[in-house]
C-alpha cells in the first residue's frame, strides 16, 4: 500500500490581508535549529536546560544567544570594563549551570551586539523555534512577562516558547486547607 504525504496548515485565529504569504515565507526560510535567549537569569537557565530536551527530541541542533549593548559611560570615567566580555562571561556561567560542565555536543554560542528583543526577533527568522525565560534581569518582578519575552511572542518569525521558572512554596508559611475550608 502506498502512503500520501499529508500536508497540514493549522491557524489560529483570524488571517489578515498578506499574512498568508508572509506565513507561507516562513515555513521556506527556517533553518532546523532551536534558538534560545539567555541573560544569566534563572529563568533562562531553565529555559536552556528545556531547549535542549526539545532539541533532543526535535534531533535539531541547540544555539545559544545573549545580547549587549555599550551603556552610555564618560571616556574619562571608563574603567576597565567590557560588556561584552561581560556578556560572554554570563552566557558561559549559564551554559555551565544548566549542564554543569556536560553541554550538549551539538550546542554552539554567541554573544551578539544589540538589544535582546531585536536581536532574537532578528535571529528567529532562521529558526525552527525561539525559547525564552519568563523573566530576565528586568525590572518588575510582579510581571508574568518580561518585555523581551512578550516582544518576541508577539513579533518572531517561528513558534516561540516561553518557559517559566517553577516556583516552591514555604510550606509553613502557605495557608493550609482544612475541612472546613473546602465546604461553602
């Protein structure tokens, strides 16, 4: 018996005017590797330690990426400082700590110069898939998304995962339920 191959085109939601060829696009431009964002963030270590079981299981190759960007220092005030350095220093810690020392073989790295959110957006159209931490270094800590992380879900050119960081809770200070708190 002879199998057909079955294409499939699923879509959520609505399609506007243009959309259709910009998707059809992109299903021809990515490239079979997974793509994460990492800023020395547990939240990015997590994500790394996820992209990589996705990989495995995808048999797609995993890069790694964090960004930089030169903050407006005084020539006369500079120390001996280089964010980039800097920023290779923190990629290298979180490949370190997601895999204490044992990274995946077909792992590579970069440290790329410019914002994170333009940057991976950037790098996502070559991608099969685009993981990030729910939360960086950023300011509000209250927030389900970083803004990177929403920048990217709403703008990548692939499937984007964000993964969350699993948080424990003190099990003497949580509320306890008893019987009576379960009945109305």
């Amino acid at each position: 018996m002879e199998s057909t191959p079955i294409s499939a085109r699923v879509t959520f939601g609505p399609v506007a005017s243009g959309e259709e060829d910009d998707r059809e696009a992109m299903s021809n431009t990515h490239s079979h590797r997974i793509v994460v964002g990492v800023d020395g963030s547990e939240s990015s270590v997590d994500a790394l330690r996820y992209a990589a079981r996705m990989a495995k299981a995808l048999d797609e190759p995993l890069h790694v990426v964090t960004t930089w960007t030169a903050p407006p220092i005084d020539p006369y005030l500079a120390i001996e400082w280089s964010p980039a350095e800097f920023a290779r220093e923190a990629l290298d810690e979180s490949i370190q700590g997601a895999f204490a020392g044992n990274p995946p073989h077909d792992l590579t790295s970069e440290v790329l110069l410019g914002s994170a959110a333009r940057t991976l957006i950037g790098l996502s159209d070559s991608a099969s898939m685009l993981v990030l931490g729910s939360r960086g270094h950023g300011g509000f800590v209250g927030l389900l998304l970083g803004s990177v992380s929403a920048a990217c879900a709403e703008h990548a050119h692939c499937p984007v995962l964000i993964v969350h960081t699993k948080k424990t809770v003190d099990t003497e200070s949580a509320p306890s339920s008893s019987d009576e708190d379960l009945n109305p």
